[in-house]
C-alpha cells in the first residue's frame, strides 16, 4: 500500500470520526447515541491499525485492538446494561436547540482547522491532515457535554472527548507509547465504572438523572 | 564544665517541648499533670531567666546552629544581649505565672478537663523563648506561628461562647495578616542580600551585613512595623487585643499582656536597630506618633470599660505605646548622630517593657484571683472585695500604683525616663522636631493622669465599698501558689522602683551594642542611691530614700491611727436624711468615668439612652428608669468595617460564578481552553 492510498484512507476514515461526532451532537435518542460512539470507536480502532501497518509501528495494533474490544464492545455494553437497569425510556433533552449546536459544532471545526495550520505546515507525517479533525472532535465532545442535560449523555461525551485525544495522538505523533496508551484505556474503564455507580446514586437521590437537579446541592446564599 | 547561657536557654525550650509531650500522656490524672507540668514550666521559665539575664550582664553574644530546619536551611540561634533582656522578662513573669497556675489551674479542673490549656501553655512560652533565641527568618517565623497558634487555642480554651470564639477568631485573622507582613519583610532584605539570586540570605547574619537602599529598606521597615504593630496592639491594630486577651484564662492573659506583646516589641527593635540599622528620622517620628496615639487612647479606653479584664487589655494598648514612645525617640535621635540621647530613650522604652510585664503580669494575676473567687469579671456588679481577698487586694494595689507610674514603684522609673528623654529633644538639629517633639511629651503626661485615674477606678470599684449584687457570694481568699506568683511579681516591681541604677547598669549591654553608647557612666555616677540619667543638675531621682520616705509616712500614719484602741469607728452611713441607702447607690464604675467620658466623648462611638417607665403617673414621678450605655470603638466603624463589608462584596461577586449546574461549570473550562488556544496559538 503506499503512501498516498494510506492518507486517503485516514482522511476518509477521520471524516467518518468526525460525521459520527456531529452524529451524536444531533441524536436525541440514548441508544442512537451508544450506537454512534460504537461506531466512532470502530473508526478510530481501524485508522490506528491502518496508521501503524503505514508508520510500521507494531505497538499501533495493541491500542488498535484495545479500542476496539474496550471502546466497540464492553463500554457499549456497559452503557447499555446501564440504560436497561435505569429504565431510560425518554429522548434526551438538550439545552440549546439542535440546529444552533451544529452551527456551534461547525464553527468549532473552521477554529480547528485555523488552529492547527502551522502543525500541518511543519509536519510530514502521513496523517498529518487529520489533526485538526481531532483536535474538533475533542470540542464536539466538550460541546455535547455542555449542550445536554442527561447524566449519561454526559459521559457519552467524556468519552467521545477521550476519543478526541486518542485519534489527535495517533494522528498527530503516530500514537503515545504503549505503556501511556494502556494506562489511559484503564482510566477510562474505571471512569466508565465510576460514573455508572454515580448514576445510581444520582438517581436515588434525585429521581431523576437530569443533572440540572443538582444544582439544588448549591449553598444557598 | 563549661555552660553557655544559649545551651541553657535551648534546654528550657526542650524542658518546654518535653512537658507538652508528657502532658499528653498525663491527661488522665489531672491533678498530677497540672502540678507536674507547670512545675517544669516554671523550672525552665527560671532556666531561661537565668540564660538570659546571665547574657546581658556578661555582654556576650552565642551563635548555634542546629542541625534541624529545611534541607540545606539549618535553623539558627543567637543569644546577644538584646535577646537575652527580652529573655528575662519572658522567663522572669513565665516563672512567676507558671507558680501562679499550679495554683489557679486546679480551680479549673473541677469545670473541665485542663489538658489542652496544659499542652498549648507549654508550647506557648516554648513559642516565645524561639522567636527570642531565632537568628534566621525561617526559624524565626516558625517560632512566631508556633507561639501564634498556641496562643489562639488558649483563647479558644472556654469555646463554648459564641463571644470567645469569635475573639479567638479575630485573633488569628489579625495575628495572620501580621504574619505575613513580617514574611514579605524578611523576604525584602533576604532577597537584597543575595540580589534574589539564593537563599542563603535568610540569616539575620547575612542581613545584619548587608547594605540596603533607601526605598526598599522603607518597604522592609513599614512591612515589618506592621507585622509587629498589629501583634502588639498599637492603634490603629489594636482591635483584636481588647477581644482576645480578657477571655483567655487568666494566667494565659497575664502572659499574653504581659510578654507575649514586648515579643513584638523585640521584634521592631530587632529588624530597626539590628538588622537594618541606618534610617531616617521619619523612621522614629512615625513610631513616636502611633506611639503617642496608641498610648493616649489606649487609656481612655481603658477607662470606659466596665470590664476589670477589658480594662487591663486596654491599658496593655496604652503602655505597649509608652515603650514605643521611648523607641521612636531613640530612632529619632539615632537618626540624628546623638547616641547618647539614643541610649537614654532606648533604656527607658525597653525599661518600660520590663516594668509593664511586671506589673500587668500582677493585675491580670489579680483579675484571675478576683475571678476565681468571685466568678464575676464586670466590675459594675463587684465591691469591697478587699475585706474578704486581703492578700490579693494589697498586691492588685501594688499593681495599680505601679501601672500608674507613682513612686516609690517600677512604672515611675521608666516614665520618667521616658520625659528625660522627651525633654532632651531640643539638642536636635531640627527646629520643627525641637518644637513638635516636646509637645508629646505634654501628652505622655496626660496618658500618666489618665492610667492613674483608670486604676483609681479599677481599684476602687471592685475592691472598696459594698458588694454591688443582690447577694454577697461567699468569697475565699485564693490559694497559696497563686498568692505566690503575685508576691514574687510585686516585689519585683519594687525592686525595679527602688534600685534602677542597679537595674540600668545591669541592661546598659543592650543600648551599648544597638546605638553605640550606654548611659551607665553617667545615670550611676552617684553611686545607687541616685539615678542621673544626664546630668546631675539636671534632674535625679532616688528611688531608696523615696521609698524610705513613703515608708515612714505610711508606718507614722499607721501608728497614730491604730496604735489607740478606738480611734477608728465604724458607724452607719451617713444618709444625708434620705433613707434607706442601698448598696447600689455606690459610685459605680460608670459614673466614675462619665467626665472624663463627657470631655473625651468625641473619641468614641457613645449611644446613652435615658427611657422612663411610661407607666407613671406624670413625667416628675417616673416609677421606673431604664439606662442603657454602649460605648465603642470607632477604629471599627472606620477601619475594620469596610474591610469586612469589601470582603464579603468580593465573596458574594465570585460566589456567582458558583451556579451548582455542571453545565456552566463546563463552560468555563470550554471558554478558558478556547480562549487559550487562541491567545497561545
């Protein structure tokens, strides 16, 4: 394979990343959303691997792999046993409307790419030109992270924002070292664990897992 | 065996450390622990006094180093002979109020357990003796917070009143603002010693032999002068002190008056005339101000209290302003190339530091036994406890007439000393200063009649006449040790009336090593009998043949009266055909103060409200009156209350950023990461 095919295939592939994030910025529904992050780490599970047989980085499958066994199949699942257990029927309300938060998304995405201009003029890597997709996706998750309401659609996008940064290092470094690498997919699990046992509190304790209610825990002056 | 007084004084802050330890494993038997632990502390308090005084008559200075502090930071001790004076007026009132407490504290035991006040009462002087023997501002500090601490949970130590807590509170506040102050100070002049390139200018060493520059030797001396003011309660920093120190326990106020404050004191002298050493003469006219200040509206504070513990707080802010009244001249004429003068003020100031722990050790000792006794501290409600506590009455009168500067006693000595100085000012070069500074000297005067009146007041009140309240309590004399520490204390100040040239000759190491010249030559110049400071035709004073004099007069007058059987009667009041003439119609301490309130008035705050019962039949025949008097502080008004009111606005403006929604709080890091990027692009 060489080197031009590679760069077309990681650009189309951070496309895909990047569709999947506006993707869950505009699903309101739960499942649609798990389903989308699914699918988002799939891409990035397949753009490492691609990216390590380029770069000759052997180590790129390992994360590959674990991406994809942690980030396609257990946090999914996880989200999922979460959901059925919590009984979430209803569609995610969001705070700002949903057009609005595309046009925010995309204005990020123009930020994205003016921010990173000088890194992709210096650099010669082959995935050079997805960086600033990355960088995007990391806001997008932010962005959902502000725009909605629901407890898990929160952690929904922590971890699209952790997708973010996985893809802006493989992208942007042909990815961080191995040790570096498992540490964060363990954090992420853990984080995944804590939160779901913080659901079931939140809900005890609210009724509910909008986390607007928490702002009743706010001294009052 | 060869003994160094700094290895003796480090054995008593060791002695100090070890008790505090032991108290915790003792606080089962409170009984044991209270006899054992102040027992060391006095036995280290006397080992300590030793130390010092030792240092200062020898005139020797000791350098240690210890192998403890930060990495590559060791702490240091020096004990020269202006250290070694403030360590004997440390240990010498510990020691006394240590052998107090043995006493005082049992009473304590049976209200509540005293381990806590046992523990930090150790600390506490440990505290003191440090900040003394600290020659690097790192240790120095330490010390400072360690005494500071201590101190605040001694005034915690009766916490379940809402009025004790709050003081405590706004002692650690103050305590802390000074703190720092003294921190960026000794910040400012290590940094110039090394040109902020190192550490190693945290010795006092270092910035003794450093040469500063005008501008930032200012700013290290207003720093520092701040720091140590607001500890010592000078005005307008005095708030905390009228709060903190009557609701302490008794024996921690005396010390906390008493020594706790000439610890700053030590300070000033310490950064002024030691480390810093060259300075203009605004330098002292600024001290001789706040001094002036402090002095003479620290008395007319005192005398409005009603409050005998309050009243002795104040009168601390009062003499704390006499001593840095004598600094201020001493800088003054240091500034001016006359070290002589500089001597003689310096003498008087750290005189007056020495008589003041003396005598207010006494009275707040006496307030603790009156206490004790009468569980009563608003004197409105006290009277004629002079026949039931004869002892402690006599040595609170002790401690009255000393802190009211009359002779035969100690406050004499140094006041006029003080007015020597005062009156010596015309050699200045400046024609201004000629005529400014002697009109201080007008209101040290002042200050003088005041404090005797307030302790006219105070003694009057609570010990003469008839018990104010509805029942006499049963009253008993107090106990043996505390007897004890208050005899020790009047006969202290005694000496120091009668015999000052002794004493001047002894502390003339001190003025000798800060301003190059000691008055001993000529203030002993006619052997012990006569005190000259200057010159004999001048003014002299001895201190033997006055009090051999008001001796004689108080033995003849003693004799004529009680020699015949009879010649005192007592008889019924004279009702000046009114009857029925009830203990409360005694002069109260009120209307004791109220012309001096009336001339006064302007310095405070006064709400006075008369109301009538409106119950009565007409105006002229009122059944009933209510009289309500609240008198305060304006300082608080002005000062301290826009502070509190800024700082609450500020608290109330940033506590909107704290919505409670994890939306908003996410919008901040969004922004922020946003906006960085930009800027940082």
């Amino acid at each position: 394979m060489n080197l031009h095919i590679a760069a077309q295939i990681n650009s189309f592939l951070a496309a895909l990343v990047l569709l999947t994030a506006f993707g869950m910025l505009v699903q309101k529904r739960v499942y649609g959303l798990i389903h989308l992050f699914a699918w988002q780490g799939f891409f990035l599970s397949l753009n490492t691997a691609i990216v390590g047989f380029v770069a000759d980085r052997h180590h790129l499958y390992i994360s590959s792999v674990l991406t994809l066994s942690l980030k396609v199949f257990l946090l999914p699942y996880i989200l999922h046993v979460l959901i059925h257990r919590l009984k979430i029927r209803k569609e995610v309300e969001t705070i700002v409307n949903i057009p609005t938060t595309m046009m925010i998304g995309i204005a990020l995405v123009i930020f994205s790419y003016h921010l990173t201009a000088p890194v992709r003029e210096l650099s010669n890597l082959v995935t050079r030109s997805t960086i600033a997709v990355a960088l995007a996706t990391v806001m997008l998750g932010l962005l959902m992270m502000i725009t909605r309401k629901h407890a898990v659609t929160q952690i929904i996008g922590f971890l699209a924002l952790e997708n973010g940064l996985f893809f802006a290092a493989t992208s942007a470094t042909y990815g961080m070292p191995l040790v570096v690498e498992l540490g964060v997919a363990l954090d992420v699990l853990i984080a995944a664990f804590i939160f779901g046992i913080f659901f079931f509190h939140i809900n005890r304790t609210f009724d509910s897992l909008d986390v607007e209610q928490m702002a009743r825990l706010k001294e009052g002056d | 065996m060869n003994i160094a007084p700094i290895e003796l004084a480090g054995a008593a802050v060791i002695l100090l450390l070890g008790s505090a330890v032991l108290a915790m494993f003792l606080s089962r038997f409170q009984h044991l622990l209270v006899a054992v632990s102040f027992s060391l502390a006095s036995v280290a308090s006397l080992v300590a006094l030793v130390a010092g005084a030792w240092t200062v008559s020898s005139n020797i200075a000791n350098q240690a180093v210890m192998a403890i502090g930060l990495p590559d930071l060791p702490f240091h001790l020096r004990l020269d002979p202006l250290a070694g004076f403030f360590l004997t007026i440390v240990g010498g009132l510990s020691f006394f109020v240590s052998i107090y407490s043995l006493g005082y504290v049992k009473g304590i035991i049976a209200q509540r357990p005293v381990t806590r006040l046992v523990v930090f009462y150790a600390l506490f002087l440990a505290g003191m003796f440090m900040v003394i023997l600290a020659d690097d501002a790192l240790f120095f500090l330490v010390a400072w917070e360690v005494m500071a601490a201590a101190s605040y949970f001694l005034v915690l130590f009766e916490d379940e009143h809402l009025e004790n807590r709050r003081a405590a509170f706004l002692y650690m506040v103050v305590a802390h603002v000074g703190a720092i102050a003294i921190l960026l100070s000794f910040g400012v002049m290590a940094g110039l010693v090394t040109g902020f390139e190192g550490f190693h200018g945290y010795t006092f060493d270092a910035m003794r032999q450093a040469e500063y520059t005008p501008a930032w030797a200012t700013a290290a001396f207003l720093l520092s002068f701040f720091g140590f003011a607001a500890k010592a309660g000078v005005i307008p920093l005095h708030v905390w002190l009228p709060e903190a120190h009557p609701v302490a326990p008794s024996n921690v106020s005396a010390l906390m008056s008493g020594v706790m404050l000439k610890t700053a004191i030590y300070g000033i002298v310490r950064v002024t005339f030691d480390l810093i050493h060259v300075f203009p003469w605004w330098w002292g006219a600024l001290v001789l101000m706040l001094g002036l200040i402090s002095a003479v509206l620290g008395v007319l504070f005192a005398l409005m209290q009603n409050d005998l513990k309050r009243l002795l707080a104040y009168s601390s802010v009062e003499n704390i302003g006499i001593v840095l009244i004598g600094i201020g001249l001493a800088m003054i004429f240091t500034s001016f190339q006359l070290p002589l003068l500089a001597a003689l003020a310096l003498t008087a100031g750290l005189y007056h530091a020495l008589n003041h722990a003396m005598f207010k050790g006494l009275l707040f000792m006496g307030a603790g036994g009156v206490l004790h006794a009468a569980h009563e501290r608003n004197m409105e409600k006290m009277g004629g406890l002079i026949h039931m506590l004869p002892w402690t009455s006599g040595l609170f009168l002790v401690g009255c007439v000393s802190i009211s500067g009359l002779p035969p006693f100690n406050g004499f000595v140094s006041e006029w000393l003080t007015f020597q100085a005062f009156l010596l000012s015309p050699s200045l070069p400046s024609p201004l200063m000629k005529l400014l500074i002697p009109m201080g000297a007008a209101l040290l005067a002042l200050t003088a009649a005041l404090s005797a009146a307030c302790f006219v007041k105070a003694f009057g009140v609570t010990f003469l006449g008839q018990w104010r309240g509805q029942h006499a309590p049963q009253i008993h004399e107090v106990n043996w040790p505390m007897k004890l520490g208050m005899i020790m204390a009047a006969v202290c100040c005694l000496f120091l009336g009668i015999l000052p040239t002794l004493v001047i000759d002894w502390m003339d190491s001190v003025p000798e090593h800060l301003v190059g010249s000691k008055i001993s030559t000529t203030a002993g110049a006619f052997g012990w009998m006569w005190l000259t400071p200057v010159a004999r035709e001048r003014a002299s004073y001895s201190g033997p043949m006055v009090f051999f004099v008001i001796l004689a007069v108080i033995v003849i007058a003693y004799l004529i009266l009680h020699v015949k059987k009879g010649s005192i009667k007592r008889v019924p009041l004279w009702d000046c055909g009114f009857e029925k003439v009830t203990q409360r119609m005694q002069y109260t301490s009120t209307s004791f103060a109220m012309p001096l309130r009336r001339i006064f008035g302007f310095f405070f705050s006064i709400r006075e409200r008369v109301k009538l019962d409106p119950q009565a039949a007409h105006r002229a025949f009122p059944g009933k009156m209510h009289y309500a008097l609240r008198i305060r502080d304006r300082f608080w008004g002005w000062i301290y209350k826009p502070l509190v009111d800024a700082s609450f606005l500020m608290s109330r403006l940033v506590g909107k950023l704290q919505q409670g929604r994890i939306q908003t709080y996410l919008i901040y890091s969004f922004v922020t990461i946003i906006f960085l990027l930009m800027v940082t692009r």
